[in-house]
C-alpha cells in the first residue's frame, strides 16, 4: 500500500478528505501514513498536496 506525507500547513484538509474515502493508517509522528490507491486516487481529482514517500516516489503528486 502507498504511504504518503501530508504536507503540515494542508493537513486538516488532506485528512478530511482521506477519512471519507475510508480507512488510513499512521505511521509516523511526521505526517507519514498508509493510505489505499483510492484515496490516492481522490487526492488527484481534488488536486490536494501531498508527497508518495517509499513504493514508486518519482508519481509524487505535489
């Protein structure tokens, strides 16, 4: 599964959003969390930021 670091000033938003999707785990105290392709893919569609850290890093979205 992808896990992705929410920017800090963009995290409620991002947050909100990826707890409608569904389930999200944390991994880390630094923004770090493990999250489905779906919300992935709703992060896209709402252009929202956030950086693809570990599996396949070079599709990063902002």
């Amino acid at each position: 599964m992808p896990t992705i670091r929410i920017p800090k000033e963009h995290w409620e938003k991002v947050w909100e959003t990826l707890g409608q999707v569904g389930p999200i785990h944390r991994i880390s105290k630094d923004y770090l969390y493990v999250v489905s392709e779906r919300h992935l893919e709703v992060l896209k569609e709402r252009n929202l930021p956030y950086t693809l850290e570990g599996e396949n890093p070079g599709d990063a979205n902002r």
